[in-house]
C-alpha cells in the first residue's frame, strides 16, 4: 500500500527534521492529508481575507517541514480591529473568518449579556507552533503545526475586566455563564473545541481549530 509507506516515510522524515533542528527533541507524525492545501488555496482565492493594518501576510512558517501554511497570516484584531489578539496569532486563512465570526455573533453578545461592556482583547495562549499533540513525543501533529489552531485563554472587556477561562470556567455563576455561551458559540464555528472538561490539558484555556476529522471529514468535537 504505497499511501501507507509514504505515511510512514513522511513521519520518519518530520522526525529526523525536528530532531535535526535541535529544538523541543519533540518529534511528531504527519499525515498525508491533501484536502489542507486545497481548502487553504480556495480561502485565499475567495478573498474571505484581505491584508489591513491588523491582518498581515506572512511569507513562510516552519521551515522546510510538513509544518506551516502556504500563505499564514499573522492576525493582530479581529471585529473590525475593535478586539486585539494579545499577542498576534499566526494563523492559516480558514481560521481567520471563523475567529472573526465567533467573535462578532457569540462573544460580543455573551459580554454584553453577562457584564454589559464589549469584548476589546482576546488573550491568546497559543496558535502557530510544529509540535506533536498534546507536547507528546511521537504523537500525531497538531492542529496547531498546520496554524490550524488557535488556544484562548482569557477575554479583556471595555471596562477593565478580565475574564480568565482557568479562574472562570469554575468560578461565580456569571463567568460561568459567560464562558459555557463563549464556549458553546464557537462550536457553531469550528471543528473542534476543547474547554477545561476535555483533559488538565486544557484547564486554562479553550482551544479551537478547523480540523477534519473521520471517514468523511466531517466529525465534529466540542466538549
Ligand atoms: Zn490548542
């Protein structure tokens, strides 16, 4: 079966690259998944994103490995610039219109809903980085590898207040109720999405990404 073989070449071949590089000593599988260019080609051609003060091209990321994106941005606001990424989240182009999305028809609603002030920065704990599941050596790599991926840890609003999903995820009945709706919201928009109840991997921040998963690609995880 030559796609197997050619899986197979392709993870020993991430692993000698990572492994050469000399960084986290972390190495990774890599699948042969070619629905990710063909999906990224048409984002980019659909012109779903255009270049402004606070969404920047980036040329390349990762290096010469199965990592990256063909065209990544690095997206510094979303909501018409009036919500920051703190700091800037490098991302591929699918994920830049659903971020905007989640923001616009479930965060903004939920913050005035639950504290009666706008959303005005999302705190971000990780998005762009070529590294196996979980920091697992040996695991498959991450939505994050692919800048697939985006992990929030926090929510600033107008008035000053911080919302922590660590803190608040357990803690009074409104930020409860604030992060349940933030959480349950970006399930309408992305493939996957994790909260504190998935695994301690996730116990201070949500994590969302534009995976396809199962036979037909069309699995869903919110949880
Ligand atoms: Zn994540």
């Amino acid at each position: 079966m030559p796609s197997v073989r050619f899986r197979v070449a392709f993870g020993i071949l991430s692993a000698l690259w990572l492994s050469g590089c000399g960084g986290s000593g972390q190495y990774f599988v890599a699948k042969d998944e070619p629905w990710r260019a063909t999906e990224e080609r048409a984002c980019l051609a659909s012109g779903a994103v255009q270049e402004s003060p606070f969404i920047k091209t980036k040329l390349s990321l990762g290096g010469p490995t199965v990592c990256g994106a063909e065209r990544p941005f690095e997206l510094a606001a979303t909501d018409g610039g009036r919500v920051t990424l703190q700091p800037a989240a490098l991302l591929r182009c699918p994920m830049i219109p659903q971020v905007n999305r989640w923001v616009q028809t479930s965060i903004q609603p939920a913050a005035m809903r639950a504290y009666g002030a706008p959303l005005v920065e999302l705190k971000i704990a990780g998005s762009y980085a070529c590294r196996p599941m979980n920091h697992v050596s040996g695991a498959y790599l991450s939505e994050h590898g692919h800048a697939n991926a985006l992990d929030v840890s926090g929510f600033v609003l107008a008035d000053g207040r911080s919302i922590s999903v660590k803190r608040g995820w357990r803690g009074d009945y409104r930020d409860r109720a604030f992060l349940r709706a933030v959480h349950d919201g970006a399930c309408q928009h992305f493939t996957t999405v994790l909260s504190p109840d998935y695994d301690a991997n996730h116990h201070d921040h949500f994590h969302v990404d534009l995976a396809r998963r199962g036979p037909d690609g069309l699995k869903t995880v919110c949880k």
